[in-house]
C-alpha cells in the first residue's frame, strides 16, 4: 500500500471552499456583505501571497457559528454543499481518487474541518486533515485549536496522523502529494511524488525547477 495525499481547494475542487463558505453565508444573509465581503477577498489575497494568519483566519471563519444550533448548521450545511460544493467538484478529481483506491489517502486542508468534512464524506476520502475549530460545551468558541494544517504545519498533522496508525512517510515505498498552492512546498517535499496540481505560478516554477510532476484537472 503506498500513500496518497490531496490538497483540497483548487486540487480536487475548481474553487475554494473555504473562500466559497463566507460568500454563501453573505448570500443567505447571516452576514453582512460590506462588512464580510471585503475582508474575506483579502484574507484570500493573504493565503495566495503566502502572507495569510491563519489563526486570525480561523477567528474570522469560525465567528458565525458561534451560538448556532446544531439544526441550524446542518441547514447551512446541506444548502452550501448543493449549492455550492457539488458544482466544484471535478470529475478528473474522481478519476484521480479512484486511481488511489488501494493506497491509504487522506485530503490535507488549511480548510477548517467544519466547513471540509461534508466535503470528504461526498468525495468518498476516508480520512481528513484539517485545521481544527475549538468547541466548548456550548459548541464553537470563535477560534482555531491545535496546529492548523497550513504551511508547514501539514507536516505536523500528517505525521500525527500517521503515528495514530502506527506509521510515519518512511513506512510507504511511494507517497504521493497533489496539490495547487506554493504554501504547500514543505509538505510536497517531504513526499516521494510531489504532484503541482494546476498550479499557481510560484508553485509552477518551483515544480518545473525541481523535475515534479505538473498535473491539471480542469
């Protein structure tokens, strides 16, 4: 069995979920556009800079689900994913996942696990790493917990998640990583197939520089 790794946002999906996710809650009028809006487009422009906090991004993303009920968020849930997510699923990215089925995969997302889990569940991944939201006996805090899976924090989380298996990247004779985002050079360095996925530019550079395989699923 070898291993497979997958970037979620602009990898498996046209699109970003996370980016996607304040936008829906702006169009169902849980928040405010003028206020809401401007700030996710720059959060964005951080993340595709390199330059983003993600613990104050989490903050930001995790704000309106504070004080929800349960009922509630499956509502939002179940809309957005319609709406929203199934439109950017790629259907190269489920002949991708399908090519994988035998080895041991897991998507690995900056993407918190609230907004991603649903999305795991409908691409038929098993196994999810994500940045974590706190939640306290009343349900969500309003901030992030434990290492976010950004950056070189991917690294972190995936080994964790592979020490819970009684496993670590040297156990697999092949590991794969398939992403689009220069933020996750650590991670794709640290695999033996690093695969730019649609690349953003810096990525491409990098990945053409280093003979790594330039894949696109659009």
């Amino acid at each position: 069995m070898n291993l497979a790794l997958f970037d979620l946002d602009n990898t498996l999906l046209a699109g970003d979920s996370d980016y996607a996710w304040a936008q829906f809650l702006i169009r169902e009028g849980v928040l405010e556009r003028a206020a809401f809006e401007a700030r996710n487009e720059a959060y964005y422009a951080q993340y595709k800079a390199g330059t983003l906090d993600i613990f104050d991004y989490l903050a930001f993303q995790s704000g309106p689900l504070v004080g929800r009920s349960a009922t509630e968020l499956r509502g939002w849930h179940a809309r957005y994913m319609a709406q929203t997510v199934e439109p950017m699923i790629l259907p190269k990215a489920r002949e991708l996942l399908t090519a994988h089925r035998a080895d041991l995969c897991a998507i690995v997302t900056a993407t918190n696990d609230f907004i991603t889990a649903p999305i795991a569940e409908a691409l038929g991944v098993e196994h999810l790493i994500a940045s974590e939201l706190e939640r306290g006996p009343d349900g969500y805090t309003g901030r992030g917990a434990g290492t976010p899976a950004f950056q070189s924090g991917k690294i972190t989380r995936v080994k964790q998640w592979l020490a819970g298996l009684g496993r670590d990247l040297s156990s697999f004779d092949q590991s794969h990583f398939y992403s689009d985002s220069h933020n996750d050079i650590p991670l794709l360095e640290a695999v033996t197939h690093p695969v730019a996925v649609d690349p953003d530019p810096t990525l491409r550079a990098h990945a053409l520089a280093r003979g790594w395989t330039v894949l696109s699923l659009r």
